[in-house]
C-alpha cells in the first residue's frame, strides 16, 4: 500500500529525512515513534504531500511518484495522491465555521461531489461511528477537544481514503480525554483499515501496531513488531528513548 | 430659530433627501461593490505567488494610497478630457471611489486572509482540495468574519467621500445643500442639516454592521 524508496528531505541546508525506506501492507497498522525534532511529523506529512520530499521515490496504492530537486509535481499527481490518504491533525484543524456534520461533508461535497443530502446522511454515518451522532448539529467550539478529534476522524474516514495519517492525534488532549480517540482508532484498525500513526501513546502502540518504527535525528533507526522494538531492542538511542517515554508504556 | 430659518430647514429636507437617495447612496453602494470585488482580486493577487501579478497589485495600491482622493477625481474628470477621454460626472465618480475602496480594502482583505491559521489550508488539502476550493470553502469564509469591521469603517468613511463627488459636478446632497445655501444664504443652517442626515444614513450602516458582527458570533474562531 506504501512503499519510500531512499527517501529524503531538507529545508533549505537542513536535512530533515535521511534515505528513509519503508514498507507497509494493506490493512496494516504502521506506528513511528521518537523524540520530538527526530522527523516523523515530517515523515507523515511527505505521505500525502503537505511536505515534498527533496528526493527519492514513494507509492501509494498504484501512484508512483519521483521525487528530485528541480523537478515540480503535477498537480493532478497531488490531488490523486490525497483522495488516497486521509489526515487527522494534532490540532484537529476542524472548520470553526461548520458545524460537526458539516465539517464532515465539507470533502465529500467539495472534492467528491456528492449530492448535499446524500452526504449529510454519509456524514452522519461516519459521526455514529466515532459516537458522536447526536453533536452533529454542534459548532467546534461547543465540544471537548476529544470529541473535536473524533470529528477529525470522521472527516478523513469519509472520503473512504486507502491510507490514513495520523500526526500525534491524541498530544493535544487532557489525560482524560485521550481514551476516547485512541478507542475510535482501534475500532478503525479493527475494520482493516491501514494507517500510519505517529503518537506517544507507547500501549497504544503495543497493542494496535502491526509494525513500529523508532526515528531519531532524521533516520529510521530500528523497525519491527512492537515486541522487537520495544522489548528486545539493544539499541541504545531506542533504549533511551523509551526510558524517558516509560510513563507511556 | 427664526420661523424663516425653520421653514428653510422644512423646505430643504426634501431636496437633501432627494439628492441623498439619487446620488450618494448609489454612488455609495455601487463604489463600494465594485470596490471590494477589485479589493478582493487585488489580494489574492498579492498572495498569489505569481510575481508579475503581485507587482502589479503593489503599484495599484501604491499609487491609490499615496495621492489624494480629491486629487484622483479631478485626474479622472477634468484631466482625462485633457487626451480624449470625458467621463459623466457619476461614472467619474463611481470610478475614483472604486478605486479608493479597492486599494484600502485589498489590504484589509488580505491581512484577513493571511490571519487565518495555516491548519485550515492543510485540513483542506489534506481532503484533496485544490488552493482556490480552499480558499472559497474554508479560508474567504473566516476572513470575511475577520474583515467585517474594517469593512465596514471603510463603506461608512465611503458615505461621506462621496460629498467630494460634489467637486466634480455631481448633484449629490452635499452639492444640493451649497445650491440651497447659495440661494438662502444660511450656511449654519444648511451645512448643518446635511452634517445630520450623513450622520443618520452612517448611523444606520453603524446598526447593519452590528448586526452582521453578531451573525458571525454563532461560531468562535478557533
């Protein structure tokens, strides 16, 4: 389903991701972790182009896409890899001026053209889903920021996207808030659906990743099941890290 | 007031409202239009990214802001005949004021845009949104929340400049109000009853824009 192939990006002389190589089938959970400043957020956001990488080569599906400095993108090539990929946000970025359901037809209407109540009725679908049927009048600023995210979920499951991101969906939240997004993300995970997560939440992780990947300073340093990474791993930058993350685990 | 002076007051109210409903509210409204349609591309021009566009929006503004309205007027009235080009008074105006609006108003429009959070354009995206469905779904939306006071000065200031239309022959109230003067010879009089229906026609855009604020508030941004 994805596929990187030697991967790389800078900002300016800044080296951001270095050969990155992975691999991840359908229907599998990809989780990244690492210390903050290690490129995973940089590593999800070249998945559906919110960054360009500087070189290398990337698939999603049956898209392939090339990657150099000097050479521009199509921009169908863009726009046919993000109906592809749907995103959820750390900070939700749900639209302040739509309510809950509207929030969640905003891409079927605009991008997929679906007709206005057909939408709504797909839309509400997608609220009941991650339980949140009876907010769908609500305005952004009228709910938690758990269910904010839930929302965030509903909008990028939606449009039906092969793969979904998630870029630190649960950083934002109070503790207490946290299980109820993490819930609605196994309950995708648990309906096939392949996604790439990067998170903290290190029992999440364990219990939902069908692979992990350990970044640090621009590298995939190590990659494996969750019990390779997080249990038998003699690396001592994983080992370090997941010291000081232990609190999560 | 003398019983003369409160007739003339009486008798002038007609004709002043009269000018004011003919000429200075459509040359008002019209002005303002066109003006934020031009304000409007006159930003995303500058935004746009696409160098020669920008520069171009830039000289607009540059050249509207630092010259004088009244100035402007006269350039387009009475210079323009100069090479072949003669504009009715109204169309004149019309056409300095849209200018003045676009020029102000671009600026406004685009720090608007430019305020809303970098997270509402990548949520879009990420949807698979092209810039423009961006822009028209998600971005113009919260600007022109953001934008709505500003705006609203600007078309409340546009009521009033258009009492400088009355330098390039246009029979608004301002104009009528020196035509009656000239004939009464009450200048306190007149001056002052036309200051009080400017203040009434600002007084109601005052109220619409404290409606419109309100309708905004049923979401907060975030």
């Amino acid at each position: 389903m994805l596929q990187m192939t030697h991967l790389s990006k800078s900002f300016g002389s800044v080296q951001v991701l270095r050969d990155i190589n992975l691999r991840l089938e359908k229907g599998k959970v990809l989780v990244i972790v690492g210390p903050s400043g290690s490129g995973k957020t940089t590593l999800l956001r070249c998945i559906n182009l919110l960054e360009t990488p500087t070189e290398g080569e990337m698939s999603v599906g049956d898209l392939q896409l090339h990657f150099d400095q000097g050479t521009k993108l199509r921009k169908s090539d863009i726009l046919a890899l993000r109906k592809r990929t749907g995103m959820v946000f750390q900070s939700y970025h749900l639209f302040p001026h739509r309510t809950a359901v509207e929030n969640v037809m905003e891409g079927l209407i605009t991008v997929q053209k679906t007709d206005k109540n057909q939408a709504r009725l797909q839309a509400l679908e997608m609220l009941r889903k991650v339980g949140l049927e009876e907010r769908a009048g609500a305005y952004p600023f009228q709910l938690s920021g758990g269910q904010q995210q839930r929302v965030g979920i509903a909008r990028a499951i939606a449009m039906d996207p092969d793969l979904l991101l998630f870029d630190e969906p649960t950083s934002a939240l109070d503790p207490e808030l946290v299980g109820e997004v993490l819930n609605a993300m196994k309950a995708l995970a648990a309906e096939g659906r392949t996604m790439v997560v990067v998170t903290h939440e290190m029992k999440f992780a364990e219990e939902v990743a069908d692979k992990v990947i350990f970044m640090d300073n621009g590298l995939i340093v190590e990659e494996g099941t969750p019990e390779q990474v997080f249990r038998q791993s003699t690396n001592e930058r994983t080992q370090a890290f997941l010291s000081r993350v232990k609190g999560n685990v | 007031m003398s019983d003369r002076q409160i007739q003339i007051f009486m008798e002038s109210l007609l004709p002043l409202f009269k000018a004011g409903v003919a000429f200075t509210i459509p040359l008002a409204l019209i002005s303002f239009v066109l003006g934020m349609i031009l304000a409007l591309f006159t930003a995303l021009a500058r935004i746009s990214g696409w160098k020669p566009l920008a520069l171009i929006a830039r000289f607009y503004v540059w050249i509207i802001r630092g010259t004088p309205l009244i100035v402007q007027l006269f350039i387009i009235f009475f210079g323009l005949p100069k090479v072949g080009i003669v504009i009715d008074p109204f169309p004149a105006a019309v056409i300095g004021f849209t200018l003045s609006v676009g020029a102000y108003g671009s600026e406004t429009i685009r720090a608007a845009i430019l305020s809303i959070p970098k997270g509402q354009w990548e949520a879009c995206f990420a949807l698979g949104m092209t810039r423009w469905q961006a822009l028209k779904r998600a971005v113009l939306p919260q600007a022109a929340r953001v934008a709505t006071p500003s705006l609203a000065s600007s078309f409340i200031s546009l009521v009033k400049d258009t009492s400088l239309a009355a330098t390039i022959m246009v029979t608004e109230m301002f104009q009528t109000s020196q035509q009656i003067t000239a004939t009464y010879y009450e200048p306190l009089l007149l001056y002052v009853e036309v200051a009080l229906i400017y203040l009434l026609f600002c007084s109601v855009l005052s109220y619409g824009q404290a409606r419109l604020e309100r309708r905004f508030d049923r979401y907060h941004a975030i």
